[in-house]
C-alpha cells in the first residue's frame, strides 16, 4: 500500500515572517517591547501590509514633499527605475537624520510605478520601548519601521531573528524594499561626509538573500521638523539624495557564510556610499 504523504508532499514551511514568534525571542523582550513587535508583525502581514502601504504613499509621501520637495536634489535615480522590476531592492544609506528614509520612502512612492512593500529596521530603543515610540511607527511610519534592532546584550535572540526577517523579506521578489544602515546608529560627527564602521550584519543580510543592493548617500537634511519644514519654504542648504548603480558581489557571494564574509561585503557597499558622498562634497562643498 502506498504512503500517503510520499504522493502528497508537504506544503513547505511558512515563512520567518508568518511564523509566531520563537518563544526565546518573546522571552528575551520586556512585556512592551514584545507588545510592540507583535503588533507590528501584524501590520506587516498581507491584507494590511497593503493598507499601511497606500497610507504611505497617499499620506506620508505627500507631506514629506510638502516638507522637502524645494530643496531636494536626487541624483541616480534611473538605476532605481533599472532595477525596480528585476527583483527585490535593499538600500544600504548613510544615517545622520532620523528623517533619512523618510524622505527616500517618498521618493520612491512617488516616482516608482505598481506594487511595493517597504520596511525600513529600526533601534529597538525607544521606538520598541515606549508608548510614544509605537504612535510614531503608526502615525508617521505606518508600520514600516520594522524589524527592531536593540543591540544589547539581553537581546541577542530578538537581533538574531530580526536579522532573519530581513533575509525573508529580501527574498520575496520585485516590489520589496528594504531600507538599512549598517553604521548601526545615527552618525553625530559634525563632518556630513564622514562615515562610520559598517556592522556585519548588512553582509549576512546580502548573502543570504542575494537582493539587489542600490548605495544610497543622503545630506542636508535637519533633525527638527519644524526647522526643517521651515527651510523648505525659506530656503537653504538642498537635501540631496545620491543613488548608485547595483553592487555587483558575485565574488563575496561564493565565499563560505562566515563573519569575514559578511565584513567584506560590508566593506565593499560602504565604499560605494563613501564614493557617493566624494561626489556629493565635490558638488556641494565648495560653497558651504
């Protein structure tokens, strides 16, 4: 008699994203950082991915212009066009604003046409452990600054599956975009071109993913709102963002899975945003 199951194989395994949370991350997480992360796994999800996403583009994009559109400058944009179609799109930027992918997501809900999903990870610290932090995420962000990244010692379990949804959500084909910054925190040094150490995990991201990686450089832009939508209307230093053609890392991406693999690719990315930032400074330096 036959086996069932060997003519019925079994429907594959659901994905990182659609899987409850593994109970040692619910157990490293402080009862409202646990409450926060559910919550906005639940807004990740489709249907509601879908409608977090128009609020984005119908809502966010459109104030963000209202708030930055006469003084940005985008530079590169038709690699992003290129590559939007091709498959999944990971933005590996510069971070010295909390508005950095603010800014970007609008751009590209504005200028890219069909589908799209954004994520953009966020510091665990505050924005997960806070009642202000969660209003944020829904009321500005709709959701999309997912998944956390406490960076302590307590949550390793929470970083190391938040790595693994970004690996997930990097794998699920054209229209999904992930936006990151692999100096793994905001970059307080008053020099707007320099940049700090790349952290592994961006690395390990792409390896196991294989997105499409776009170099991303962003400058001028303020961390007061109010400051900064009154520069919009008054004039001032522009807010220029900087996109670069895809990385090619065919050679990393046979190397074994492996902490100096992950820091090469690092490495290799953030010197095309480095490279960004020399043209950015040849452009604009000179009359500051």
């Amino acid at each position: 008699m036959s086996d069932e199951s060997s003519a019925h194989p079994s429907a594959p395994a659901p994905r990182v994203t659609e899987r409850p949370l593994p109970d040692d991350v619910r157990a490293a997480l402080a009862p409202l950082e646990r409450l926060h992360l559910e919550i906005a796994r639940r807004m990740n999800r489709e249907p509601l991915k879908g409608i977090w996403t128009w609020c984005q583009s119908a809502i966010g994009a459109t104030w963000i212009a209202l708030a930055t559109g006469q003084l940005l400058r985008v530079e590169g944009m038709e690699h992003v066009r290129a590559a939007f179609p091709r498959g999944p799109l990971l933005f590996v930027a510069n971070h010295r604003s909390y508005f950095d992918m603010f800014v970007v997501s609008s751009l590209l809900h504005r200028e890219l046409p069909g589908r799209k999903r954004l994520y953009f990870p966020v510091v665990g610290q505050y924005y997960y452990q806070s009642f202000g932090g969660m209003a944020l995420n829904q009321l500005l962000a709709f959701w999309s600054m997912y998944p956390p990244l406490f960076a302590l010692p307590t949550h390793g379990a929470s970083d190391r599956h938040a790595l693994d949804v970004m690996v997930d959500l990097c794998q699920q084909g054209p229209g999904q975009i992930l936006g990151i910054h692999p100096e793994g925190g905001r970059n307080l040094d008053p020099d707007p071109y320099s940049l700090m150490r790349g952290q592994p995990g961006t690395g390990k991201i792409i390896h196991a993913a294989r997105p499409i990686v776009i170099p991303t450089f962003i400058a001028g832009l303020d961390n007061d709102v109010v400051s900064q939508v009154r520069r919009n209307w008054s004039g001032g230093e522009p807010i220029r963002i900087w996109f670069d053609a895809p990385v090619s890392l065919d050679h990393y991406l046979s190397l074994p899975a492996k902490g100096s693999t992950y820091k090469q690719i690092t490495d290799s990315v953030m010197d095309r945003v480095r490279g960004l930032a020399e043209r950015d400074r040849d452009r604009y330096a000179a009359g500051r």
